[in-house]
C-alpha cells in the first residue's frame, strides 16, 4: 500500500520560488487544456498517451520541457478518470435504486464498468447527472518524473534537484529532512512563499488489529463511538465548533474591509488595506495548522477501534442529508464535519493493520431502538428515548444498530430508504402485536458472520 509523504523545503531562495512559480503557471495552462478538452464525455476512453502522440503529431509547442507537460498531461488525466469513477460509483446506486430487473440492472453495471455508457441513452443520463464538466483552475504544482531529479546530501539534511524552464537548467531546493524523496514527485508551490515536496513510500503491512466484530457511528463532537458505549476523539467538536465561528468573526470582519477597500476614493487606502489587512498567509498558516491537528485526532482515534476490531461495520456517509434542516449556525458547523477525513482514516489504517470495514446501509439507524430493532422511540441530542421510559446514548445506540445491519437479511447496502423505511415498520407492527415470525425479527441478529464479505 503506497501512501504520501510531505516534504517541506528549508528556506527557499526568493529566486527558485519566482522561477517555479513561472514554470508551474506555465504548466497549470496545460493541465486547463486537458481539462476543459478531455473533461467530459470527449475524453471517455481516450488515454494520456494517444493524447500526448496527437499532440506530438500536431507539433504542439509548449513554452515548458517535453517531460515537464507530458507528466502533467498524464497527471491532469488521472485526476480525469478518478472523477469519472466517483461520478460512477453514485450512478451506481440510482441504478439499483430504479431497475428492478436483475437481469437489465447486470447489463447496465456492464455497460459502466466498460465505458460503454456513452453510447446508452438512459446511462449518459444518470451520468451527465453525477458526472458534472469538470474545469481546472490550479496553477501551483510541478510534476517531476521519477528519473528527472536527483538527490543529494548537504550540510546535514537533503537536496533535490529539478529541472528548470531553460534548458540544462537545474534548481536545487533544500528539505528539512535528511530523507531522500524517491519516484514521482509533486511539487506545490503555497501563497505565503512555502513549499512542499510529495512522494509516495511504500507503507508497512501489518496484522495486529483485534479479533472482535463492532459497530461504529460516526458523529460530530467526537470522531466514532462503538457499540461498546467507547468514544474515539471526544475534543474534535470542540475544535470544528471553535474554528467555525472564530472563522465566521474573521471573515465578517475581511468583508467590512474589503467592502471600505472598494467604496474607498484614495487608491493608496485601497492598495493598503488589500496588501495589509486582506492577505492570506497567516490565514492559510492557521488552517493547515488546524487541518493537521483534526487529521491526527481522527487517525488516533480509528487506530484504537482498529486495536478492538477485526471487522468494523460503519455507515455509508458518502452522500448529504437530504431533507434535514438546520439552523445557520449548526449548518455552517456541519459544513466543516470530516466525513471524508474519516473515511480516508478507516480505508487506509484498515488495509494497513489487517482489518475489514463493512460499509451498510445507513437508513434509520438513529431512529431505532438498538434492544429491539424497532422504530420505538425518539432521538433527542446526545439522548435516545425510549417508548419504555428507557434513556439510551443516541450514538451508541445508533453504532449498535450499525452492527445489527451487518447481518439484517433483508436490508443491503443499497436498499432504498422507503423500502428499509417499510421494513421497519412492518417489524415494528409485528413487534406491537407480539406476532411470531419465523423469516425474520425485530431483534438484531445475534451471530454475526462475514463470509460473504
């Protein structure tokens, strides 16, 4: 499993940092090109290579080196592909959700799988739907091919040296590490002059995750809870809710300026307040500095589940809540909700340490009472009630019906939300009327397997 490394450079010449900076502004044209051309249905099925042998047929000239646009052809068209796949996965689901004849449904999973959907009516629907043109605005990275650097030792940490716009030009840049970066890098050039170096190492496989099965929800003021009542990362909502609103104050207050810096007659007012009190470096600096510390809580926290469990049944977040209205605070709160850092942590700490996470399907499990798998009772914050007078921990209560879908024999991962919604019920109405049914319970499954997994 490769996972990236981030370098970052030690005190950068002023002069290298202008000469990259021109070098990937020039690059970030071409990586526009590819986007805005082969962005869209035009470049299904087309790879980097027949685009760059076009190109080379054409005598396209590019006021950079042939490795320089060529590696950035070929990473503009990954970014392409991965995005096509994303869209895919939620044509998926539409699929599922609205053809019912198992046989029509293989064909059009087919179709998808081999790119043929462009030449399927129904398919180039659902995919214009999720599939939106993309356009590409980034013009800070350089790649640099895997034998188009070399490394080198000096005074006590690491150089690399990369090609520049002229030609035998090399532009030697100093890490703060003493780690030489190998294979294909990626050179990012931030707005308050710092730079940072990308590479992929090969990460350790292990095999010491726990041995049990468990339920996780993910939530907001901490990371997880597990169906064992164990909360994972209980100060991330302090941290998101505090820098939302400190950002809200901040911005509140940029846009004052901002709006005195336009309706202001004295360009030299103007200029100041643009150059002085509108930059973003010490505004970028904060959020990194943030982003960092939320990203070590969730992995810490996914790596103590992964300490407990061999098997980790999670909900499938991917998609917003629809149909959920909140008020403008608890939404701009929730607009910063980590699902995707989440979601990388459990991919990635899973595969590396051995265990399996489950996605199921997340339809009301936040509405059930765990003890008896039945829409009895009502969520109230961190509060479960229940019909009984019983109070349950919303979160725990809703990981251990998380657990519970692992094994529901009529319930998919990809099952509607009005069918579970009417398979709930009817276990409910069962569960009132105290009817025996030998198929299937309101009670969650007791034995949980994961062969089929």
């Amino acid at each position: 499993m490769k996972v990236t490394r981030i370098l970052h450079a030690k005190r950068p010449n002023p002069g290298k940092l202008a000469a990259l900076r021109e070098q990937a502004k020039r690059l970030g044209q071409v990586r526009s090109e590819v986007w805005q051309r082969f962005g869209s249905r035009q470049g299904v099925g087309v790879s980097d290579r027949q685009i760059r042998d076009r190109w080379l047929e054409q005598q396209r000239a590019f006021p950079v080196s042939a490795n320089a646009w060529k590696e950035t052809l070929r990473d503009a068209k990954g970014n392409i592909t991965a995005n096509m796949e994303a869209a895919k996965v939620k044509a998926r689901r539409s699929i599922w959700r609205h053809t019912q004849d198992k046989t029509e449904q293989k064909r059009l999973f087919t179709a998808l799988k081999a790119n043929d959907w462009t030449h399927d009516p129904y398919l180039r629907r659902v995919m214009r739907r999720y599939w939106i043109r993309g356009h590409h605005h980034t013009h800070n990275q350089i790649i640099v091919r895997s034998d188009n650097d070399t490394t080198f030792q000096l005074g006590g940490r690491a150089w690399i040296k990369i090609p520049g716009l002229t030609k035998g030009q090399r532009i030697a840049i100093p890490l703060n590490t003493t780690v030489e970066p190998t294979g294909t890098l990626r050179i990012l050039l931030k707005d308050d002059d710092r730079l940072e170096v990308h590479t992929t190492i090969e990460a350790a496989i292990t095999q010491d995750c726990g041995e049990r099965t468990l339920g996780i929800d993910k939530g907001y003021s901490e990371v997880l809870v597990d169906s064992d009542g164990e909360h994972h990362g209980p100060e991330l909502g302090a941290i998101l809710t505090d820098t939302s609103d400190r950002l809200k104050a901040k911005y509140q207050r940029r846009s004052k300026l901002r709006a005195l810096a336009n309706n202001s007659r004295n360009p030299r007012k103007r200029q100041h307040i643009r150059q002085f009190n509108l930059g973003r470096k010490k505004l970028n600096r904060g959020m990194d500095k943030t982003h960092a510390q939320i990203r070590d809580i969730v992995f810490q926290s996914v790596h103590t589940v992964v300490d407990k469990a061999a098997v980790i049944a999670a909900e499938d977040l991917t998609a917003p809540m629809a149909g959920k209205s909140f008020g403008k605070n608890v939404t701009r709160r929730l607009a910063a909700w980590t699902k995707g850092v989440i979601a990388e942590a459990l991919d990635s700490v899973s595969i590396r340490r051995g265990s399996a996470v489950v996605l199921v399907n997340p339809a009301y499990t936040s509405q059930m009472d765990s003890r008896n798998g039945c829409l009895l009772g009502k969520r109230q914050g961190d509060r479960f009630h229940c019909v009984d007078g019983e109070v349950l921990q919303a979160d725990q209560n809703a990981a251990r019906n998380v657990l519970a879908r692992l094994t529901d024999p009529e319930i998919e991962r990809f099952t509607p939300y009005r069918q579970v919604k009417a398979i709930l019920q009817a276990r409910t109405e069962r569960h009132r009327l105290r009817l025996p049914n030998p198929d299937s319970s309101c009670s969650p499954a007791r034995v949980l397997s994961t062969e089929s997994e």
